[in-house]
C-alpha cells in the first residue's frame, strides 16, 4: 500500500515537473521504482500444457531486459497469477490484478474463451492486454494489443498454399475441429472463402469432437472415404490434447501426408515435443514462427530460452514456438513503447504502440498497425520433420496486415476501414 | 570413410539387378539445388525413368531428408560424413555451409513412387511385394514403363497379380479403347478407392455424351464397379464393429480397476482416473530406462511396464486406503470428497515432478501400423491388441477373484463383514489387498491408455466419467455387467457417431444412461439375493 501511495505521488510529482520543466524525460529518469507487469496464464487445468510455457518466455524476457537496465532505467517486476484453466477465474485475476496490484500492462490467456471472460474487466478499469495466440477475429479491443494470427494471417494463406500445385492441388476439403468457438468460426470463414473459389458444396465436410475427444477410429475412416473423392486434405482445429490420438490413429490406418496432408493450425513445435512426430512426417502447420527459421534473430532467441530451461531446471521442452515468439515481441514492443511515451500509462502506451517496429525471430520487422491493434505478420507453411521440428516449405515475401473483421463473414463489411 | 565404403557396396550390391543403367546426368541433378519445385519434380521424374545406383541413392536421400547442397554440388549426408550425389564418390566431413534440401509432400510423393518401382527388381521377395503393394495403392503414370518391365520378369503370383491391378489403374486413363476395356475388365479386383472413383466417372452422362464413349467399356466398368462396392462395403461395416469393439475395449480397461473399488468394495474412488494416470506414467519412466539401458530391446518395453505399472499404481491405492479411505468406511460422502481431494494432489504432483506438458510415450514398432483386410480399410494393430489385453486382464481378474483364497476373502468380507471377522478373516488386510488390485489393474490400463492416447497430469480426468458409467450401468457389484456395458457403450457410440458425429453420439449416449439409470437403478445386472449393503 505504502508503495502504491509512494508510485501514486511519484507518478502526480512526475506528472506536475513534466509539465513545469516542459519535458517530462528528466522528470521520469527520477522515478526508479520498478513497474509492475502482470502474467495471466493458466499453470495448472487442462491449458497448463500450452499455458505454462508462455509464463516462462515472459518470465525470461523480462529477466533479459532487466539485464540490459530495465525500461527507462525501472526494473519489470512480474506478478504471476494462475487461473487455472477456470474462465471465470481468469477475469477475477485480471480484476486483481488491475486494482489490487496495479500492473501496468498484462500479459495473458490463451483461449478465446478466457479472452471474452477478461475482456470486460479491461475495458472497465481502462488496462492494458497483450493477447498472444492465433485467434479467429471478430473482435477488437482499444485495451487488448493482439499479438498473434487473425484469420486471413493464417487459415487463409494456408488454404491457397494447399490448393496450389505445390500444396498437392487439393479439391475436397475435410474441416475437423474441436467444437468451440474458434474452430466453428475459422470454419465459418473458410466455407465462404472456398465457395468463393469455386469448390463445390458438396466437396466440403465439416466435422466436430467434443474437448478431448480421444477415439478417431470413425472419423479417420471417414477421411478415407471421403478421400476416394478427389484429392483431398484435411484442415484441424482440434485443439491441443486430442491431436495425439488423432494423429496417431492416422498413422495406425496408414493414411499418409503424400496422400491425405493435414494442415493443422493449433500444432506447433510445444505440442509435437510430447508426441512420437515419425508418423507425422510431411503433415503440415500455418504459423506466423517456426523454430527453424534460420534467421541471427531467431538464433539468439532460442539460444536464450534453451539456456534459461537449463538454467532453471524447467519440466518445459526446450523448443520454441509461435504463442511464445508473439509473447516476446509483445513484451518488447510494450517496451518501446513505454520508451516512446515515457510514461506506462496505459492511454499513453496505447498511443505510442501504433506504428511500433520490432526485429522479431521470424527474421522479419513486424509493425503494429497504426489503427487495429493487430501485428502485421508473415505467414509461413510447414511440415513436419521426423525430429519435431518443421521445414518451412512456403512463407510471404512481405509481412501482412491483419483483417480481425473477416470479409468472408456476413455483416463485417462496414467494418474493414480500421 | 569405410563406412561409406561399405555404404557404397550395399547399394551396388542391391541394385546389381536393375537394368538399363546409365550414368546421371550432372545438369539434371543440379537443378535439385535450386528453389523451383517444378523442376524439381521434374528431375525426380528423369531419375525415374533411369534406373541407376546413382539415383537410388539420390532418391533414397531425398526421402530421408539426407540431400544436402554446398555451392551448387549435391551432397548425400551420412552421419557426418558426405558423399557425392551424381558420382556416389566419398568428399570427408561435411561442410558446414551444407543446406539441406527441403523435400516437400509433393516431391516427396514422387520419390516414393520411383523408390518402389526400383524395388520391384530387388532379388528379396519381401521387398518387392511390399513395392508392389505401394505401387498399387498409388499409381503413377511415369513407373508404366517400369512396371511393365517387372511385369514381364515377375514369378511370384501374388506380386504379378499386384503389378497388373497397377498397370490397369494406370492404363484406365489410356487414349487406347482396347487397352481401357482390358484395364476395366481386371479393375474389378481392385479396390483402390481413386480408381473406383474413375469407373464411376465413365459412366457419368455430361451434355447427353457419357465420358466413356465406347459401350463394351462402359458395361464392363458397371460390372467392375458393382463387385467392388459389394466388397467395400462388407469391408467398411466389418472395421466399423471393430471400432465399437475397440472403444469397448478401452472403456473396459478403464473401468475394470473401479468395478473392484467401487463395484464390488463400494468405495466412490474419484481418484481411479489418477491411479490410470500412475500406471501411464510408470510405462513413460519404463521406457525412459530401456532408452538409456537397453535400447537394442526397446520394442519390449511395454511388457515390461504391465508389471511395473501394476505394482506402482496398487502401491499408491494401498496407500490411500491404509491412510485415508479406512476411516471412511460408511461415510460415502466423505469418501467422495476426500478421494477427489487425493485426486487433485495426485495430479499437481505429477505436474511437479513432471511437468505441465504431455509427455511423449511412443509406440512399439509392433504395435504401429495395421493388417489391411481391404485396400483404405486397416484394423491397426495397437487396438487389436488392446481388445486382446482387456481380454487377458478380465480372465486374470476373475480368476482371481473366483478361484483364489484371497478373491474368497474378498467375497466373504464384502457380503457380511462381521462373519468374515467372526471367522478369522482378516478383514483390514484384505481390504487394503482387494483396493491395491484394483488399483493395480487401474495401473495395467493405463500401460494400455499410453498406446493410444495423450500422457499427461490431466489423463485420467478423462476418464473417471466414462468409468462410473460404465460400472453404473453394469450393475454395481457385477464384473459380467461392466464387461457387457463396456462393449455395448463402445459398439453403440461408433454406430451413433458414424451417423451423427461425435457430439451427438456423446449426448445421446449420456441421456440414454440418465433414462436407463431412472428406470432400472440397479443396472443391467442387478445381484441376487442379499446384496452388499
């Protein structure tokens, strides 16, 4: 308490020298006391498996920029906070979060669910989220910087790669998802966008599971026969824990990725780490990152997160992967941010956040859009290696801008100017 | 450097018997270096059709991701030490500005292709008839040439009747109305799914013209294609019973362990999905140590987690009974909670010794894969071997439980508790002995769960669910009932799914046991007499 109060009068003091000295730089170099940054992951539940690792990257990029002399000479100091995989859990934590420890910014969740369940608690209390996992649009928050894929950054380009001659000429589209809101609408979007090129109807098939659904025997029977169709692919939204047993009754039924390739767009390096990746060899994923990328940026990055495992003595795998390079060039774009506006007001930040630049791991510059709070990022195909890594077969020459507002959904067209 | 040598002679060795060799052309192979996969798959295409040691071993190097290229010069990588591509001469040490070149599906599907149609001369027979098999599940008009060449040289029955369903796959498509009708005529064996589609195809009318003009052939694909949806179709609703039999299985393991604790104790064992947990992680640490210590017996890893598993998971049950649920005895409720409570710490500890993340148990080499019994329709081999598992532990069980002296006092001490004392039974010992099996056999179907599902903290979360339901449904205190529930859940939710999907089947399957428990409470099979309580 003592030390709010103390931030409190330090920051009105700040506040009065910047506006009597006519430049608030000296004014800030006075503040030392360290800013508090919030990390809103689940640790334990069913989405500690991807959760987990995300605290740690944040953990370990404000280490690193600690090291390097803090943010304006402050040092980060994390709050770390477990929702537990509970949605209503994770608005009480933001809630705590935003009034009882007054963070400057929050770092955190990972599904859809858990986004909608914080989003009014931001919006309240005017804080500042920075989302990091490939989501499916339709939203757009002036307190949310969304730092991961909007659809027409991953689904789409992943779709045009699979129907060009180099992704196999696909004609029959198989679209298997876990049933929840991120797979029903990717989904939704990508019916209209195949329509829109030509496929017909009755090419297209839209299958669902319930969470952590574990038998595919019908379902991977199904693909087959389907598959005596035409050339066909399969697009999976099945989210994280079923796709070991789906993918393994795929290999099990001798279906293979030169046949029937799965393009899956919640699969990343973290999740084949816990999974025999032999018979997945030439399976595909849509990400914006992948590990292998052999750029000197992303070279250090994953030098770093395998030395901070060791060093900790980490459970986590010692890969890296898409959610958390979007952790950490979030964290860093925050960062300079603050820099720019010398202040972590959250008004402020959010004004100097539009047209922020950062060198990421991908081995492209990515920009904060000026106006939509979403990054533009490129878009890269992979397929999976025997080691459980991928090969990036296919990426954009450019990075793209994001579209939260899919212009294959009814409604969205008034909406594209942001 | 020798073992490059002798890398060299096995492949000149091997490819002795392929004909028309010729040297490769240099040109051709460099255009592999370069980012056009156009012309990529146009050089594999030219290796194809130039049977050569060279090129196998181009080939063989590209399927194994082991093509690498150094300004321009290609590169075969072995271990570390490289070789040339065009002239299979050994270079040392690879460099390291080697890059590997990145083999994509396509590619990758047509150095399969040629890859098989090479081995169609090897001299072992297992290696052509596996060749012909894959050349007749995906084939490809660039091996005719090849395949026709087997044809001719080819004894075995088997394989020549493989390459000629391959050949006719490939000739359906031919400008040549004579060769199509013999192609259509032997199409009837087939049962690529691909090639029915094209007989379905010929006789699809467009603008009054069918796509087949001559008649002969097109009364021949109707022929052709009437024998093979007959076979597929038996085919299809064989693998379908199987799949309810196979869920049937799993089911059945995982409620095998609670029909002792619960059904025949009368223990609310919310922790049962952890003792599972306890039994798939014991098979990850198994595996770990034949990794280390025996890697050369990896395959036989599983068999020995099933003891280990077993021992670990009666363990951890022995445990919570002698410390927890022996107080409880009577108080159902409080059971209830305090199991769950047990639950919960049982989970954050394997989190915390192992992390939040799944861990990756992979699965034997003989329990990979499948028996086919038609083309597309495979019985894998992991859960024919589960549903003979389950069997096995069910004949355990109940031997156990009815033949010995222990599953006597199990009996005795579950029916009337004071006149088994009374008797000299000692009833404390055998409790905690009869929740340890149970435990224990929790434990073997987790070995099982391993095999075909994800290992992690949560595992048995997903399961405990499906376990109650499954002893409920049978009819508390009943093995016969849990088995004939199992199976019965397993083979009626496969029907529903491949009817309705996924999420139907599961909510109907839920509504109908609500509806079933409100009519008969007791289950399917209810105990006769004085019951338990």
């Amino acid at each position: 308490m003592d030390n709010q109060r103390r931030k409190f009068l330090g920051t009105m003091g700040a506040i009065t020298a910047g506006t009597l000295l006519a430049g608030n730089r000296f004014a800030f170099a006075a503040d030392k006391s360290p800013i508090k940054v919030g990390v809103l992951h689940s640790l334990s539940g069913t989405m500690a498996i991807s959760e987990s690792a995300l605290k740690d990257v944040a953990l370990m990029t404000f280490e690193q920029i600690n090291a390097s002399g803090g943010v304006m000479g402050r040092m980060i100091e994390p709050v770390v906070v477990d929702p537990a995989s509970n949605w209503p859990l994770f608005a009480e934590k933001a809630r705590q979060l935003l009034t009882k420890d007054k963070v400057a910014v929050v770092f955190g969740c990972w599904t859809s669910v858990s986004r909608k369940s914080v989003l009014p608690v931001f919006e309240e209390l005017n804080g500042l989220l920075f989302y990091p996992v490939q989501y499916e649009g339709e939203e757009l928050s002036q307190n949310v910087f969304y730092t991961g894929a909007a659809p027409n950054q991953q689904a789409i380009p992943a779709v045009e790669y699979l129907m060009s001659k180099d992704g196999g000429g696909a004609k029959r589209f198989f679209l298997l998802g876990t049933d929840y809101v991120y797979p029903r609408t990717t989904n939704k979007i990508l019916r209209a966008f195949l329509k829109s090129k030509g496929v017909k109807e009755a090419d297209i098939v839209e299958v669902y599971t319930p969470f952590g659904h574990s038998d595919y025997q019908t379902i991977v029977a199904n693909i087959k026969k389907f598959a005596g169709g035409g050339k066909t692919t399969v697009i999976s939204t099945i989210n994280g824990d079923s796709n070991v047993p789906f993918y393994k009754e795929l290999g099990n039924q001798g279906l293979k990725a030169t046949d029937v390739p799965v393009m899956a767009f919640s699969v990343a390096e973290q999740e084949l780490a816990g999974m025999d990746a032999k018979p997945l060899v030439g399976h595909l994923a849509a990400w914006n990152y992948f590990e292998s990328v052999k750029s000197p940026v992303n070279i250090a990055f994953v030098k770093m997160w395998k030395d901070y495992v060791k060093k900790k003595g980490l459970k986590d795998f010692p890969v890296t992967d898409d959610p958390m390079e979007a952790t950490y060039v979030g964290i860093h774009m925050w960062k300079q941010a603050v820099e720019k506006a010398h202040s972590d007001a959250v008004d402020k930040v959010r004004i100097a956040m539009a047209g922020q630049t950062f060198k990421a791991p991908s081995g492209f510059t990515l920009e904060m859009d000026k106006t939509n709070h979403h990054l533009h990022k490129p878009v890269m195909i992979g397929e999976i290696r025997a080691d459980g890594q991928f090969n990036v077969v296919w990426k954009t020459p450019t990075t793209i801008r994001a579209q939260p507002w899919s212009p294959y959904i009814a409604g969205n067209e008034g909406k594209q100017k942001l | 450097m020798t073992r490059s040598a002798i890398y060299l002679c096995c492949i000149v060795l091997a490819l002795l018997s392929l004909p028309a060799r010729a040297a490769l052309d240099a040109g051709q192979l460099s255009k592999l270096a370069a980012d056009d996969n156009d012309a990529k798959v146009a050089v594999v295409k030219y290796l194809a059709s130039h049977p050569s040691p060279e090129a196998e071993a181009v080939l063989t190097a590209m399927d194994n991701d082991a093509l690498y290229q150094n300004q321009g010069r290609l590169l075969i990588v072995r271990g570390d030490q490289a070789i040339d591509a065009a002239t299979l001469q050994a270079l040392g040490p690879v460099p390291d500005s080697a890059e590997s070149i990145i083999v994509n599906n396509r590619l990758r599907g047509a150095v399969q292709g040629a890859l098989s149609a090479f081995k169609l001369f090897s001299s072992d027979l297992a290696t052509r008839l596996k060749a012909a098999r894959d050349v007749k599940q995906d084939p490809r008009p660039e091996q005719l040439p090849l395949i026709q060449q087997a044809l001719a040289k080819e004894t075995n029955a088997e394989i020549h009747q493989d390459l000629l369903l391959a050949q006719a796959s490939i000739q359906i498509s031919s400008s040549n109305e004579a060769e199509r009708l013999a192609a259509v005529k032997i199409l009837g064996a087939t049962n690529n799914p691909e090639v029915r589609t094209k007989l379905a195809d010929m006789l699809i009318q467009n603008n009054g013209q069918y796509n087949e003009a001559s008649p002969v052939v097109r009364a021949a694909a109707q022929q052709a294609l009437k024998s093979i949806d007959l076979r597929i179709s038996l085919a299809r609703a064989a693998a379908s019973l199987f799949s309810g039999l196979s869920l049937g299985s799993v089911l059945l393991l995982a409620a095998l362990g609670l029909a002792i604790t619960y059904g025949v104790m009368g223990v609310i064992n919310m922790a049962h999905g952890e003792l599972l947990m306890v039994g798939a992680y014991a098979t990850y640490f198994v595996q770990g140590w034949f990794k280390t210590h025996l890697p050369q017996h990896f395959d036989w890893y599983v068999l020995a987690a099933l003891p280990i598993a077993f021992l670990a998971a009666a363990g951890v049950g022995m445990v919570m009974e002698r410390l927890v649920i022996r107080r409880l005895y009577g108080r159902p409720l409080e059971t209830l909670l305090a199991t769950w409570g047990i639950s919960l710490i049982l989970i954050q500890l394997a989190r915390v010794s192992f992390g939040a993340q799944n861990v990756d148990v992979a699965n034997p080499s003989w329990l990979s894969g499948g028996i086919e019994i038609i083309q597309d329709v495979v019985l894998p081999w992991n859960r024919i071997i589960i549903l003979g598992f389950s069997m096995a532990v069910l004949v355990f069980m109940s031997f156990l439980l009815s033949r010995t002296r222990l599953g006597l006092f199990m009996r005795a001490v579950t029916q009337n508790r004071a006149m088994a004392g009374a008797l000299g039974v000692p009833t404390g010992t055998v409790d905690t002995l009869a929740f340890g099996l149970g435990a224990g056999i929790a434990g073997l179907g987790g070995v099982a769960l391993s095999q075909i599902s994800n290992v992690g903290p949560d595992m048995g979360q997903g399961y405990i669910v499906d376990s109650f339901m499954v002893v409920v449904l049978g009819g508390v205190g009943q093995i016969a009932g849990t088995v004939y529930a199992a199976l019965g859940l397993g083979i009626v939710n496969k029907l529903l799914e491949s009817w309705s999907g996924a999420v139907i089947a599961k909510i109907v399957v839920l509504v109908f046991i609500i509806l079933f428990i409100q009519k008969r409470p007791q289950g399917l099979f209810a105990l006769k007499g004085r019951s338990v309580d």
